[in-house]
C-alpha cells in the first residue's frame, strides 16, 4: 500500500512538472532585456494559469483535434514498429551468426542512424511517383486539409514514423534475445530435449519481453521527436504541424496546450510501461515491493 | 598482442575513425578538396547526355552532386559547409555532456536531495522530445542571436539520458573495493572523485560524446530540413515552404536543407545532396562511438 501510494505520489509530481516546464517554455521571449523578460513571462504565464479554463474552452477544439489526429499516427506507428520489430529482432537475435541475421542487424542499425526526413522523402517519392500513379488512389496531401480526414492518408506518414520504432525495436530485440541465449537455463533446456520453438516461446520470449517494452517506450519518444518532421512533409494536420505553426506565429497559451499534451501522453506512456512491465516480469514485482 | 593492433581489428573503429577523420581533413581543409569554389556560379544553361538543362543542374561530370539553382556546385558547397556545421555538432555535443555528465556526477556523488533533484530534472527534460524543445528554445532567442546562445540553446535538449548513465557508473565505482579502501584510509573525497572517479568514467564519456555528436547532427538535419539553422536567419512562413523557393544562400548543411520538401519531385539532389553528407557523418560518429566503447571496455581486454 505504502508503495503504491508512493509510486502515485512519483507520477503526479511528474505531470505537474511536466505541465508547469512546458507550459513555461511556450511563454519564453530570450530576445529581450532580461528583467523585462522575467516581468512578461511571469505575468503571462501567471495569466495562463489563473485562466486555464477559458484557454481550454477557446482552444480545446483545436487541441483535442489535433492531438486526435497526432495519436492516430503514434499508434499506427508504434504498431508497426512493434509487429515488424519484434519479429526481425527475434531473426537477428537467434540466428546472430547467418547472413540473415546479420542483414537484419545492418538494416536495423542503418534505420536508427537514417533521419526522419530522409525517410519520408524516400516514401512521398515512391507514394507519389508510383502509387498514386498505378493505383490511381490519393495517398499523401501535399496541402494541408483539416475537414477530410481519409484513412488512406495515414498510410504515408505511419510507415515513415514507424521507420525507426521499427529498427530501435528490432536492434534491443535482437540484443536481448543475444543476451538471454548466453544464459545458462537456455543451455539446460537445450539439453532436455526441448525444441527451439519452445525454448523461444518459453523461456527466451518471457524474459526478453519486458526489454522489447522498454524498447517500445523508448521508441514513442523517438516518433515524437520525429512527429513535426513527418507531418511537416505529409502535410498532416497533427499536434507536430500546430505546434510549428502555433510557435512561429507566438501564440504562447495554444503552443502551451500542445506541448503539455505530448509531455503528459510521454509521462502517462511511460507509467503504463512501467505497470505493464510489473505484471509481466514477477521480479520486478518482487523488486518493487521489497522497495 | 598491443592496444593498436587490438584496435585494427575492430571494423567499426576502423571505419568510424576513417569516417571522421575525413571530415575533419576537409573541414580544415576544404579549398584542397573542393573542385570549385562554392560561390562561383557557372553558365545558367549546360549541356548533359545530348540535352540542354537550366540550373540546377542534375549530377554529372562537371558537377558531380549536381548544381543549385544559379548553377553552383554541390559538392564544393558541401565541403566548405562542413567546418560551420561540425563545429556546430561538436559543440553542441560538449555542452550536452557537460551538463549530463555534471548532473549524473552530481547524482551519484552526492546523492541525497541534490542528486534526487537532479535525477527528476532529467526525467522531466527526457519526457520532451529534443526536436521541439530545440524549436521553441530557438524561436524564443529570436533572430539574431549569436553563435554561443544557438548552442548552448540546443545543448540543453538530449542530455537526460546520460544524467542516469552516469549516476549509475559513479555509483557503481564508488561500490568498488578499492575506493572503499581509499576511504579507509583517509584520502579527502574531492580527491576521491579527480583521482579515482573521474579517470574511470572517461571510458563512458569519450564514445558519449562521439555518440552525441552524432545526434546533435541529426536534430541539425532536422532543424535545418524545418528551416531553422544557424548562418542565416531565416523567417519561415509554412505557406511559402509548400511551394518551391530556391534554397538559401548558407553554405551550412541545415541551410542548404531548407525548401526542399517539394523540390526532391523534380530536383531530388538539391535535398539528397546534404541529406547524405549528414547520414554519412552521423554513421561515422556513430561507428567511432561503437568502436571506441568497445575498445575502451576493460572487459574485452
């Protein structure tokens, strides 16, 4: 009890941080003398707060839109990154010393190194120039549009955002499974008899998996650090495109509510991992309650 | 067998180091090996394979990257760009490891309250995405600012992580029989941390900063790509970026990024151009990171 109330205790100190430093960065001027700097954004940012509610209530629409849209593409993203990742991490993982395996690793190496953007450059070319072409169908908008909202646009920017959740996930995946393979209990089930599919399924993935979370959560904040890129070049009017355009064009209390919603959905991401991670790994239960 | 020819053996310090070193001979040097200089704009119409070409020009013998748009070459262009930009990176990765490494230090050192402080400054700025922080810091300074602002402006994104890394190594070394003994025996704990500590964190720091170099080029492409980049101060208004607009006259990586996005349908080297110079130098940074942690690692001795 007295865990759990100081795990709760952890997590709210987190958002409020998370909150009040985000919130604070949408208020910052640095092109000003310094105490006329301090004056502005104390008395702005102390309006935000006492006015919260009545920012909401004009923004929130916008906001919650946007964030709508952002979330679908996360999730699309993270999705791929874990039904591709996780199977090329376990090839490259257990068969570390073929040429499968170790293509699997370059190629997963190559997609954390390679930027977002050349990715989706790579994949607007291919959607434009060919897709759309043989398919006649309109994958990619290349004019922002906030009132059609077709299922076949995500298609675009959710491969270019999974690109590196993709490799990041496949490449702790396959270290991991290394990891867990040099362990001594694998040895002993080999020797029992037991088939390599069982051993996989077994023993290897239970104790690889809370690795491959972590890896999962890591690589959301890789595709929200990628998020402005990727809308940017897809036009897709998500909390990444707003928050650009919000910032260039100083409007602090919207540019606040946008990047309080991706701290507070990293933060909320990461607590859900971590309880996820508990119920699946009954040593860090164990950890957790001697602690 | 010696260090030196365990460390041949190590393909990726090899070619990590091959990699960097090349950059920075032609950082230094860039007028040895630029074929032309980058401001001198050839003829505005070429012929290539048979067809006459406006600028700018695709790849070909004369401008083996292609040319931009008032017909100068890219490849010079790039060479020149590359002191600007990998001082930038560099400098940025300092400021990133400074200030991790001070507060991982901090952490594991002193613990207590500070060291619990720091650890939930870092946990609060690793929930940020760097990209946007580095947007908002960058917008905020305004045009104008000077070269020690930028960085330091994007010197404070990324360096939670290695906040947490480092606070666990020092602690991990503090654990170590031979610093118990030092305490034992009465040496000062200011000596403690220079003469024990310090020199065995090095392992760790070196390919850290190797590594965040790598990743100060990537939110550099990335910036840059956005229209944000040091060198020219540029006002970017989103409309006009949907459009073509010729590139802007900077000869850093970012800078010659920037307006692109459409450009890559008719000509794609105008993007690919610096695109690949910076994925060749964040794989460089990268190999050499690889190369020196493994090399440095006590263990694989």
């Amino acid at each position: 009890m007295r865990s759990g109330l100081r795990f709760a205790r952890d997590v709210l100190l987190r958002l409020v941080l998370v909150f009040l430093a985000v919130s604070l960065c949408a208020f910052l001027t640095l092109d000003r003398p310094v105490l006329r700097q301090l004056y502005e954004a104390t008395t702005h940012f102390g309006d935000y707060l006492t006015h919260l509610g009545r920012a909401w209530g004009m923004l929130g629409p916008t906001v919650t839109a946007a964030y709508a849209r952002s979330m679908v593409l996360l999730v699309s993203a993270t999705a791929l990154g874990l039904l591709l990742g996780v199977p090329a991490g376990l090839v490259a993982g257990v068969r570390s010393s073929t040429w499968l395996g170790r293509l699997v690793a370059a190629v997963s190496n190559l997609g954390i190194l390679t930027p977002s953007f050349l990715w989706g450059l790579a994949v607007m070319v291919f959607f434009v120039r060919y897709l759309n072409r043989y398919t006649g169908v309109q994958w990619i908008l290349l004019r922002p549009s906030e009132e059609l909202f077709d299922p076949r646009t995500i298609l675009a920017p959710a491969l270019t955002l999974a690109a590196r959740p993709v490799a990041y996930i496949a490449h702790t995946t396959a270290a991991a499974i290394r990891d867990e393979l040099a362990q001594d209990y694998i040895r002993t089930a080999h020797s029992k008899g037991l088939s390599r599919w069982r051993v996989l399924r077994g023993h290897l993935w239970p104790n690889a998996i809370v690795t491959v979370l972590a890896a999962a959560n890591a690589s959301l904040l890789f595709a929200l650090s990628s998020l402005p890129v990727v809308e940017f070049i897809f036009s897709w009017p998500g909390v990444g495109l707003q928050l650009l355009t919000a910032i260039l064009r100083t409007d602090a209390p919207l540019s606040a509510l946008l990047l309080v919603s991706i701290g507070l959905t990293f933060v909320l991401t990461s607590v859900a991992v971590d309880l996820l991670a508990q119920r699946l790994d009954p040593r860090l239960r164990a950890e957790e309650g001697m602690g | 067998m010696t260090r030196l020819s365990r460390w041949i053996r190590q393909p990726a310090l090899v070619a990590g180091t091959v990699i960097v070193l090349g950059l920075v001979l032609i950082a230094l040097f860039p007028g040895v090996f630029a074929p032309r200089d980058p401001e001198a704009k050839g003829r505005f119409l070429l012929e290539i394979g048979g067809q006459v070409y406006a600028a700018p020009f695709p790849p070909n013998v004369l401008y083996p990257l292609g040319s931009d748009s008032e017909a100068r070459d890219l490849l010079s262009r790039l060479m020149y760009g590359t002191r600007r930009t990998l001082g930038i990176a560099v400098s940025i990765a300092v400021v990133r490891v400074a200030l991790g490494a001070g507060l991982g230090v901090l952490a594991g050192w002193v613990g207590g309250a500070a060291g619990g402080w720091a650890l939930t400054l870092s946990a609060v700025s690793a929930t940020f995405p760097s990209l946007l922080f580095a947007w908002v810091i960058i917008l905020a300074i305004g045009p104008g600012a000077g070269f020690g602002v930028f960085i330091v402006a994007l010197g404070l994104t990324g360096w939670a992580h290695w906040t947490q890394l480092l606070a666990i190594a020092v602690r991990r070394i503090r654990a170590l029989p031979y610093m118990v003994a030092a305490e034992a025996v009465g040496v000062p704990p200011r000596t403690q941390l220079l003469r024990h500590v310090l020199p065995n964190l090095l392992p760790l720091i070196i390919p850290t900063l190797a590594q965040e170099v790598a990743a100060a080029m990537l939110i550099l492409a990335e910036l840059g790509f956005l229209g944000v980049f040091y060198g020219e101060r540029v006002v970017i208004n989103f409309t006009e970026l949907l459009q073509q607009r010729a590139t802007p006259n900077t000869l850093e990586w970012g800078g010659l990024l920037a307006g692109t996005r459409l450009e890559v349908f008719r000509w794609y080297w105008l993007p690919l151009a610096p695109a690949g110079a910076f994925f060749i130098a964040i794989l460089g940074f990268n190999l050499l990171a690889t190369g020196l942690r493994d090399a440095l690692d006590p263990a694989t001795r």
